[in-house]
C-alpha cells in the first residue's frame, strides 16, 4: 500500500491513470469505483469549507493492506485500489477512491462497498472539519 495516500485532493487525472490503465488487463469485466467528495455541511459553527486529514501512516498502510487482501480473498477479485487523501481537501473536492475489479460486476460492486465500510471503520485516518468561521472540529463517521 505504498500509494495509498495522496497529499490534497484526489484529481480527475489520478483516477483517468487509473481507469486508463485497466485497460491492459482484458480478463476483467467489472469495474466499480467509489469516490468520497467533502460535503458542505451546515454545523453551528457554520458551513464545513473542508476537512484536514491525518493519519498514523505506517498503521494506515499496514491496516489497509489487511483490508485490500481480506476484500480481495472474500469477492475473488483481479484488483483493489484505493487511494486516501492527506492534508487539506475543500468542499466538491474527491478525499477517497476505492476502485474495485472482477470478471463480473456482482463482486466487484459487493466488494466496492465492503472496502469503504472498512475503511471508514477501521483506517486511522482522521478528518478535521474547518469552517467558514475559522472554527475546526474532528469529524465523526457515521
């Protein structure tokens, strides 16, 4: 899981590479993909205008390379890639692309979801909320 973070924004050019270099492996024949955007939601201490992320990185990767291999032995995937935001990611901005890949599109949209529960569960990654009055708070996963 040596790519699994990113500093800032996930960008439209990271997932074209991606996408772009499924191409090469012609068995597959189901690709589901994920993307978390940051959201603008309205807190009493106002808008959310982004999240700062951190984790415990060497514990992230470790966490989500037991993750990617207990998804991919349970939905019998060709391939899990996921790639997680570090630092600071604004609203409508992509903080988490989770791509999955099978022969056939039952495992690979099972097992797009199954990845992002897990990591939203269990990835030390945390999400600091800042405001449009300069006020921040940690973010809770519901």
């Amino acid at each position: 899981m040596d790519n699994l973070f990113v500093q800032g924004a996930i960008t439209s050019a990271l997932l074209a590479q991606a996408v772009e270099g499924l191409q090469r492996k012609t068995g597959l024949g189901a690709h589901s993909i994920f993307l978390g955007q940051v959201r603008a939601d309205e807190t009493p201490a106002g808008p959310v205008t982004a999240i700062h992320y951190t984790a415990y990185e060497d514990m992230a990767r470790e966490k989500a390379a037991e993750i990617c291999a207990a998804v991919v032995e349970e939905y019998q995937l060709e391939l899990l890639e996921i790639y997680h935001s570090l630092g600071t990611v604004k609203t409508g901005e992509i903080s988490l692309l989770v791509l999955a890949c099978s022969r056939h599109r039952r495992p690979a949209i099972e097992a797009c979801a199954a990845a992002v529960e897990r990591l939203k569960k269990e990835l030390p990654v945390w999400g600091q909320e800042l405001t449009d009055q300069e006020v921040s708070f940690w973010k809770v996963n519901t």
